[in-house]
C-alpha cells in the first residue's frame, strides 16, 4: 500500500518515470528499502488502470515513459494524506510464535532465548543510535525521525521481552501448561 | 590494562534489617577505559551497586576495590577524600547548589580538595569551554535548561580529574534533546580515556554509549554483554520498511 | 474538626524533637513570668490587705507630753479631718538588754490592742494586764530568739526593772526589725517609770483618712500639726508609705529585674517559636498544597499549625506555672512572715490564667502569622514550592569569605547562615538577648562587688550606750584601747523640715569623720557649722541645688542648713544629711553623743575588739562590727543568676532549632557535598561557621543592649533609694571582659549547633540522595 501512494507522491511533485521512481524512493527512505523494478512497473499499470496515473504524451530519450498525476489521482493521494492508519498494530510474528512454541516444548529453554533475543536488541539499538546521529549529522532529518521510530520499536521490543522474563520469573511453572 | 573496579561477591542488606538483599552476590570487574552501564528495573538494585562503588555506602559482604583500594574499610573522612580525588559523579536531579553560580558549583570539589585557585580556575575554564558554559558561568542554576544543568554537573565532576565517572540516570530528567546531548558528551569523554559507569533504565542511552551493559535482576548479574560499535552498518542491515497489503 | 485534629496528633508524633524543645522553653519562659506576675500582685497585696484588716493609721505622730496635753493632741482629729484615731497613747523610748543583746524599743502604754485605729494583732501568747508585764513585736522576738516568758531588762533607769513576755503582736505600722524601730507595749500607767531621768515621755496618736492619702497631703497633714500646736509639740512623724516601701524596696529591685527579663524570655520564645513555624510551613509547603487539594481550608490549615505549637506549649505552661509559682514562695514570704500573714502558697487564680493566656496568646499570634502566608497559597502553587524550593539569592559574605582565602567549608558556612534572613535575624536576636543578659549580670555582679568602696563604715566597729553611762567615760574607754585609730561621736535627730513630707533624718559627726569612708560624688565634704552633705533624694524632694541652704527646727530650735556635697546615703531612703556636730550644738547645747564610731588600726580584728568593748560594760555599751545590709545582695544575685540561665538556656534552644532547621532543609544539598567529597570534619566546620556567625553578631550587638540595661536598671535602682548610682558602681566594665561576652554568644551559638553538625556530617548519602 505504501508503495502505491508513494509511487503517487513522487508523481506529485514532477512526472517521473519507472526507473526514475524506484531511485527516488530509494533515496528517500535512505536506502531502507530496496524496491524491485517489475515492481514498479506493475504498480504503475495497476494506477494507470485505476485513472490515478497517465503516462505523458512524449516519449523520453530511451523510450522511457513518464507518468504524471491524475486530477483523481490527486484527490486519492490527498485523501489518503489526511488519513491517520487505523490499521491494527503489526507484531513480530515470528519471534512471538517462537517464545509460545519454546514454552510449550520439553526441550524450550525460554530464559535463554528471551536473554539472547535481548542481546540482539542492544545491540540493534547501539547501531540505530549510530544511524540516527549519523543522519542527523548529514542534515537527513527526516531520515533520522525513521531510524528514531526503529529506535522506539525496538526499545518496545526489548520492554516486551524483559516482560516475558518477568512473568516467567514470578510464576515459573505456568510457563509449561496452556 | 588496568582493573578499575573490582567487586567480589559483594552482597548489601537492605537498611532497615530486612532479610532481603539490594545487591546479592555479585562479582565484576571493570577496566580503565570501558564504558559500562547498568540496568535493571526498579528494585534491581543497580543504584545501590553504584552507591557502594562510589563508597557511599559499604558492602554487607564481599569486598569492593576501586583503584585498588578497599573501599569498605575507609572512615568517613578517608571515603571523602578518595570520592573527591578519584570518583566524579552525575545525578539524575543534578543536585547543584542553588544559591552558588555556575563556576562556583564547578570549583567546589576543587577547594574542598584544597587544590590551588589558579589551577582549579584553569580546569574549570577548560571544563566550560569543552561544555559550552563559558558564558553561563555567572548565572544561578535556577536559570539555567534542565540540559544546562547537567553540564555543570558533569564539568563539576570532572574537575578533579578523576579516574572513574559515575552517573545515575543522568538523562532521567531531561527531556529527548538534551538528553541526547548528554548522551552524545558521555560517549566523547569515554572515547578521550575516561571511565564510565552508568546506571539506567533507559536501554536506548546504555545500548547508544555503553561497550557493555550489565542487567541487574533481584540484586544478582543477570545478564553481562558487550556490544560492538559498528560505524559502516547500512541502514538497510538493521531497518527495513515493511510494504502494506494491497489496496481494495 | 476530627480531621484537624488527627493531623497534629499525626505531626506531634512526628516532630518530637522539635515539641520537646517548644515545651522546654516554655517552661523557662513561663516560669520566669509567673514569678515576676506573682511578685507584682502579691507584694503590695498582703501588705495593703493586712493593713486595712489591721485599719493600719496612715500617719502616727509624737507629741512632746510637755508641750501639748492630751486633751489638745486628742484634739488634733478635727483639726487633721481624720476618719478615725487611736491613742493618744504614752510612749518612750527605752534600751532594754535582752540574752546577750541590746536594742533600744520604743515602749507604749497600751491597755487595748484593738480600738479603731491601728489594730495589733496578737499572734502568741496575750495582752499585758499587769505591771512588769511586756508585748513584742513578733518580729523582733523572730530576730532576737526571744520566746515567751522570757525576761528583758529596761536599762533607761538605774533601777532596771525586768519585764516578763506575754505575748507578741503585729504592728502593721512598722517595718520588720533590722530596719525598722520597733515598739513594745506594757499597761499605760508603767510608761512613766520607763522615763530616763531628764527626758520626757512622749504622746503617740495614730490617725486614720476616708481614703488613702498621698505623700503630698501627708506632708500637708503634718505642716498642719506643727501649725497648730506649739513650736516644738511634735517629735516625729511616720507615714504609712514609708512603711510600705521599706516592704517593697528589696523586692522592688528584684522585681524591676523580674520583669526586664521576663519579657526578654517571652520574646525569645515568640521569637523561636516563629522561627519553628516558618521552618515547618517551609518544609511542609508540599504537604500544604497536597492537604489544600484534598479539602482543607486555609483556616484549617492554620489551625494545624498553631495547635501543633500551641500543643507543647500548653504542657510547658502546665510545668512552668506552677513551678513559677512554687519558686516565688520563698521570696513572697520574706514580706509575709513580717505582716504576719499565714505563710503558705498564696495563689492569686488569676495569675495562672494570665501567664497562660498570654503565653498562648504570643504563640498563636508568632505561629499564626507564617502559617497564613503559607495557607492562602492556592495548593498549585504550594506544592511547586516545595517539590523545588527557591533558595533566594547568594550570599556576597561566603564569597569574600572565599576571596580571603578562607577555606571552602567555612565561605559556605558564613553563606548559610543568611540564605533565609529572617530566620537568621530571629535567631541572632535570640542569642543578643542570651547575651546582653549574661553582660548585665556581669555589671550587676560588678557594681555589687564594687559596694565595697562606696559602703561606709566598712570594718569599723560601731559602740552605742545608753543614757546612764556617761558619755566621757565611753570615750576614755574607746581611747585607752591600743588599737583605736581615730573615734567619731555620732548623735541623730529627726529634723522637721518645711518642704518635706516626712522628718528628715540628720546625724551628726564630732570629730574627724572625713575618714569614715562615705563617698563623696559630687561637692565636699562639710566643714565649717552649719554645712552639710546629703543623699540626692534629699535635694530632690526640697528642690535644691548643690550649694541651697535650707531651713529646719532641730528640738524645735531653727537651724539654717547649707548642702556642700551629695554622697550616697541610702539610709532612710536618702532623707537624710549628714552635718558637723556643731550644728547640733548650736540648736541642742546639752547633747550627748548615743554612738560612737571607731576606726581600727590596720591589721586589728574588729570583731574580737568589739567583743572586748561589749565586755567592758555589757550592760551599758554594745558594741557591733558595722555592716551595711549587703545580705541582701545575696537574693539578688541568685535570681540574677538563674534569670541568666533561662535566658542561656533559651538562646542555645534557638540556635539549636534553627541549626536543625537549616540542615533538614539543605540536607541534599549537604549529601550532594559529601558525595562530592566534602569529609565530616569540613561538614561539621560548615555548620559551626553559619551558627557562628549568627553568636557572632548576637554578641556585637548584645553586649552594649547590656552594658545599657546594667546603666538603666542601676539607675533605677538608685531611684528606689533615694541615691544616685555612684560611677565606681557603674564602671565596673573590665575592658578585656566586653570582648569575652562577645565570643560568650560564639559560645552559646557553637553549643546549639553542635548536635545537629553531628547529624549533619554523619547523615547518609546514600539514603539522602536514594534515586530509586
């Protein structure tokens, strides 16, 4: 989804085309996502299809095609820039799954894992706190409020699992059952 | 490379005679030149370890070597004179003297050191310089940024160049600005030689400084790692967007 | 109300300490103020009460017997507009020799002791019904150990009857004896043989107004007797405010004394107990806004305070009240036991509830007024105040201080102790008070050691006769003993002197009396006839200048009088002069010395002469090593000394609560000190310089209050008898001491602070500064 809007905000402020998109994408988030070009293309079709994007009438040199914004595109995007996301809060599924399955199991050693996972953690927020002060220093303060978001996720994270370590802790036993 | 600290199986009752003990048993050692934080929730017992590092308080059990030096049998008046030629200190709240200027509450660990006024200036004038205070040095704490504040006290901790640094949850009243800064100072002081010990529940600011953070549980080491500083990481290793379903 | 109530029961529990100190102080504080309430209240009271149970006579007269009849004296009534009399009775003055002493009484005839006018109460035995029969006063068979039954013997004739006691009364118109004459009663027809051949008996008439009269009308009274009746007729007169002064001298100064003090113990306490208050609502600003939030009102809020002080107050009232009262017994009883009034505990009830409303009352009013400020603060703004408390300002004292060179501990010490100036005033205050005490109880002390050089007649031994021995064979034996240095005859007469309200006493020197020892304070001394010197209350009362001459009768002859010099003279409270025995002569030709004093060659032991006279003739001489009344210093100083101690006591309380105060207050910032490395020793050097400062300035400023309130109160001392202060009793400031009082309030401020420096410097940080 974010990608489709992207894609439309991009449109926004000049006609790009596909090859042109997926670099200034990239280059906004900071490299934080590398974006397939067939990707790009086939959303670019699908906006097309929808009347929110047209290419230009001319063709650039290599016959690449610009696309530029619809009126009703534009409508969308603005729409959809007013919009705060009601969507229900994405977890780390997996990580989840696995503390569930490691309590279950004989051969499930939680403490290890929670103390393990935790060490990652630290060790990811050492490296986000770089990367934040780095941004910033390059004068990339928009980049350095998504790294600070990271940031903040995964201090939720690290909270979460001292949580689990602390249930464990004050009831030992319940850990095995359910 | 020299051992700072040195606790072995240092254990504190509460005061107050209750069985339970703020620090059980534990046992580490600190070199010169690292940079350890200390974390743990409420009750873990982290400032309490601090506390009797920086001799503030003696060990139940166990013994604690600072320098080389048994802190638990020091009187009083020699603990004074240790903490104010070899420990700096940072609180959470500052505590500076209000009705003293900035430059007065630098120097004070200076002249109850009896350390001469021309020298003691010097340092502190280095001190402000390196902290941005120079043209504060006038006025009251009371009219200086919860973030000012704590530049005082840390140059106040400095002055006496003392071999370890503790801090407290320095960053604790501070608001994410400033506390970043503080931060950022912390982390320059250990890349110049100093020692620091840190005590926080804040595991952004012990991750970001710190090359090792211990977690206290229940007055025992729970957890002892150490991180590595990598400056060549792409942002794209550790962070990564997650693209939305499709559109209706 | 239950919820007020449970928060100062809450907040006593709490602050034992500091209640405990409110309670101490109250108990000095209180107590000395019951004292001196009850000695104010009571010590004209019995008096005045006795004397109108007894209908004491407001004047007494004596009338020459030969110059005026009975029937003309008895006629004086109408012409004075008394009320009521009594007498005319006859009296004469007789020495009588009782056990191994002799004292001069004057005998009445007197059938009745009651009557309408100067009733004597009979406190033992009865009433004289017969001849050789004899009453005293109580007080002088109390002085002289006699007992009922007992013999005296009158000495004024050759037969020398003895009388038998038969009963002791009270005489409401005389002092206590030792310094006041005193009468003895036999039936009237024995008055006659008591009669020393030459002289003449006397008639005594006691007189009796609607309403009291004052000195100037009694002055009046008597100028009217002398009017009327014969040159000469009257001999003496006694006003009934002389009598009762005499009762109140002593105490009076003690009094004055009592009094000056006591409102300096109330003030301190008012003083430290706002001191208390504001350090409380200071600490409590928080719990202030918290307690506002959750629905007390201002009101309320005060009332916490206030009882919390008012509390230990009550209980150091309930201590110090009656305990006051117990202490003042012994001194009331000094003028009781000579009324003949039942000595027991005399309570007035309204002392008790004075000295408790107004010891209340000052605690409310100095607890209520920080307590309000705090209480109309809107609780945000309370609670703010104390989650971060404004120190206000730096101190530019610790800064030089520290430019001096001074070592850190002692700059933030010297700062410390103005960070809240009022609280450091009040305390300094407390200690000027504790001070200027101490420095006035130094002069006091001084100006009664000093008595010595101006009290006369010091170590002279002093021989009185009676009119049978004749005076040359007095002098022959006076002379004919090796050691006598020099001998003064001495004869006294009660000189009427227009002007005066009461007769003025003149003594009268033959031989060389410039040795006696009387201080000269300004003039001369006499020396030619018809010169004088006389105590300042004299002048005073004739208006007089150093130099006026004045007229008098002496044996109804007129003398003229001229004044060369003031001395101090505090006899008959200054209404007296001293004059060259040839003014007397001139006016009585045949006089005859009646004392005689006798200065000692050095190194001779006056008592052991005077013993040796006495033993010449026991039965005619008595012979006695003069001593002018220092007894009664005594007394004096050891309430002087105990009104220092309160004030001490007080002073130290003070500056042991504000020391307290200022540490709990600056308690982080002390831990934050000693995290940073600051030892016990400089924590404790840092406490003592900021109380220091305050003993300090307390003793700079103190000690001139002193030196002012020693000049003053001396003054008015002087007042009470008659005599300007001589200056070498009020120089009596040794130039080293004054610097010594001043480190005295160091002294007072070091020992208040001592105890919580101790805390201060052994307090835990990490208990302090715990941030969990």
């Amino acid at each position: 989804m974010s990608l489709r809007f992207g894609i439309l905000g991009l449109l926004a402020e000049e006609p790009l085309h596909g090859y042109e998109v997926k670099t200034r994408f990239e280059s906004l988030l900071g490299g934080t996502w590398e974006v397939n070009i067939g990707q790009i293309y086939s959303t670019l079709q699908r906006l097309e299809r929808d009347g929110l994007v047209a290419p230009a009438d001319d063709r650039g040199d290599r016959g690449k095609l610009p696309y530029h914004l619809t009126a009703t595109g534009r409508r969308t995007l603005d729409g959809w820039l007013r919009q705060p996301e009601e969507e229900p809060q994405q977890l780390r599924e997996e990580i989840y799954v696995k503390l569930l399955l490691a309590g279950r199991l004989a051969n499930g050693n939680v403490e290890r894992l929670l103390a393990d996972q935790r060490r990652v953690y630290l060790q990811r927020l050492k490296d986000l706190a770089g990367l934040e002060r780095r941004s910033r220093d390059e004068g990339r303060d928009d980049l350095a409020l998504l790294v600070r978001g990271a940031v903040l996720h995964t201090e939720a994270d690290l909270k979460w699992t001292d949580a689990w370590a602390e249930e464990i802790r004050r009831a030992p036993k319940r850990g095995g059952r359910q | 490379m020299t051992v700072m600290v040195e606790l072995t199986d240092v254990r504190k009752l509460y005061n107050g005679g209750s069985p339970q003990a703020a620090v059980d048993g534990v046992s580490l050692t600190m070199q010169q030149g690292e940079f350890i934080a200390v974390m743990g929730p409420s009750g873990s017992g982290k400032s309490t370890l601090l506390n009797l590092i920086a001799g503030l308080d003696r060990p139940s059990e166990g013994r604690v070597l600072v320098d080389a030096v048994d802190v638990g049998s020091l009187s009083e008046t020699e603990l004074a004179r240790f903490r104010r030629a070899r420990i700096g200190f940072i609180f959470q709240f500052f505590n500076l003297l209000n009705n003293l200027t900035v430059l007065e509450n630098i120097l004070i660990p200076a002249q109850l050191a009896a350390v001469s006024p021309t020298v003691a200036l010097d340092r502190a004038t280095a001190l402000m310089n390196g902290l941005g205070l120079a043209e504060k040095q006038r006025l009251l704490p009371g009219r200086l940024s919860g973030g000012e504040r704590q530049r005082v006290a840390i140059a106040r901790a400095l002055i006496n160049q003392p071999l370890l640094l503790l801090a407290d949850e320095p960053t604790g009243a501070l608001d994410s600005h400033a506390g970043e800064q503080v931060m950022e100072r912390l982390t320059e002081l250990n890349r110049r030689g100093q020692t620091i010990l840190l005590v926080t529940h804040d595991a952004k600011l012990a991750a970001a400084c710190a090359g090792r953070v211990i977690t206290l549980s229940d007055g025992r080491v729970a957890d002892d790692s150490r991180l590595k500083a990598s400056p060549e990481v792409a942002p794209s290793d550790i962070l990564r967007l997650r693209p939305g379903e499709a559109a209706p | 109300m239950s919820a007020v109530i449970t928060k100062v029961v809450a907040e006593l529990r709490r602050r034992r300490l500091q209640a405990a100190l409110i309670g101490i102080i109250v108990v000095l504080a209180s107590g000395t103020a019951t004292i001196a309430l009850t000695l104010i209240a009571e010590s004209s009271h019995p008096y005045d009460r006795a004397f109108e149970d007894q209908r004491g006579a407001h004047l007494v007269a004596f009338f020459d017997a030969r110059k005026a009849t009975s029937a003309l004296v008895a006629g004086t009534q109408q012409l004075l507009g008394a009320s009521a009399t009594g007498g005319p009775w006859p009296a004469v003055n007789v020495p009588f020799k009782h056990g191994s002493g002799k004292d001069t009484l004057t005998v009445v005839g007197r059938g009745d002791p009651g009557g309408r006018v100067e009733v004597l109460r009979v406190t033992a035995g009865r009433w004289v019904e017969a001849a050789g029969e004899i009453v005293l006063t109580r007080s002088f068979a109390e002085q002289n150990a006699i007992a009922l039954g007992d013999q005296i013997t009158a000495l004024s004739v050759h037969s020398e009857p003895s009388f038998r006691v038969v009963g002791e009364a009270i005489d409401i118109n005389e002092g206590p004896a030792g310094s006041w004459s005193q009468s003895a009663w036999v039936i009237p027809a024995q008055v006659d043989q008591l009669v020393i051949p030459g002289d003449a008996v006397d008639l005594k008439m006691a007189y009796r107004f609607e309403s009291a009269p004052t000195a100037d009308q009694i002055g009046r009274d008597i100028t009217k007797l002398k009017m009327g009746l014969q040159p000469g007729a009257v001999t003496d007169t006694v006003s009934y405010l002389d009598v009762r002064d005499t009762f109140n001298r002593i105490t009076a100064a003690i009094l004055i004394f009592l009094l000056a003090f006591s409102v300096f113990a109330l003030g301190a306490v008012a003083l430290i107990i706002a001191n208390v208050v504001t350090g409380a609502v200071i600490a409590g600003y928080r719990e202030i806004g918290i307690m506002k939030a959750i629905g007390f009102t201002p009101l309320q809020v005060v009332q916490i305070f206030v009882a919390q002080m008012a509390g230990p107050a009550l209980a150091g009232c309930l201590v110090g009240i009656p305990l006051g009262g117990l202490l003042s017994q012994p001194l009331l009883n000094q003028s009781a036991d000579a009324l003949g009034l039942p000595s027991g505990i005399s309570f007035a009830p309204w002392i008790p509830i004075a000295a408790v409303g107004g010891v209340l009352l000052i605690v409310v009013v100095a607890a209520v007024i920080p307590a309000w400020r705090a209480a109309v603060l809107n609780p945000a703004t309370a609670i703010s105040l104390g989650t971060s408390p404004r120190i206000r300002g730096r101190s530019g004292f610790g800064r030089l201080l520290s430019r001096l060179g001074l070592a850190r501990p002692i700059s933030l010490g010297a700062d410390d102790a103005w960070v809240r100036p009022v609280r450091g005033g009040l305390t300094a205050i407390a200690i000027l008070l504790g001070v200027a005490t101490l420095t006035f109880a130094y002069g006091l002390h001084g100006s009664f050691n000093a008595y010595h050089d101006f009290a006369p007649l010091q170590g002279q031994v002093i021989v009185e006769r009676t009119a049978l021995y004749p005076d040359a064979s007095v002098i022959a034996t006076l002379k004919s003993q090796p050691e006598t240095g020099n001998v003064v005859r001495v004869d006294s007469r009660n000189v009427s002197v227009s002007g005066a309200s009461a007769s003025v006493q003149g003594t009268f020197y033959d031989g060389d009396s410039t040795r006696l020892g009387w201080l000269v304070l300004k003039g001369r001394w006499f020396s030619a006839p018809g010169e004088a010197v006389a105590a300042s209350a004299l002048l005073q009362e004739l208006h007089l200048q150093l130099g006026d001459s004045f007229s008098g009768l002496i044996d109804s002859q007129p003398v003229r009088i001229r004044i060369v010099g003031i001395t101090f003279d505090p006899d008959n409270a200054g209404h007296a002069f001293i004059a060259d025995w040839s003014t007397l002569a001139a006016a009585a030709p045949s006089a005859g010395a009646s004392t005689y004093y006798v200065a000692l060659r050095p190194g001779t032991d006056p008592t052991a002469f005077a013993r040796r006279i006495q033993a010449t003739q026991p039965d005619f001489l008595n012979a006695q090593v003069a001593n002018f009344g220092a007894s009664s210093f005594g007394i004096l100083e050891s309430v002087m000394l105990a009104l220092v101690l309160v004030l001490i006591l007080i002073a130290i309380a003070g500056v042991f609560n504000t020391v307290l105060l200022n540490t709990r207050e600056r308690i982080r910032d002390t831990a934050v000190l000693k995290a940073v490395g600051m030892t016990p020793g400089q924590i404790l050097a840092m406490v003592a310089v900021s109380a220091s400062v305050l003993g300090l300035v307390g003793g700079l400023l103190g000690v001139p209050v002193g030196w002012g309130l020693h000049r003053g109160l001396m003054g008015l001392m002087g007042n009470l008898i008659g005599n300007e202060m001589p200056s070498v009793a009020l120089n009596v400031f040794n130039p080293i001491v004054l610097p010594l009082l001043v480190i005295a309030g160091l002294v007072l401020a070091i020992l208040g602070a001592v105890m919580p420096a101790r805390w201060a410097a052994r307090l835990s940080v990490a208990e302090v500064l715990h941030a969990e």
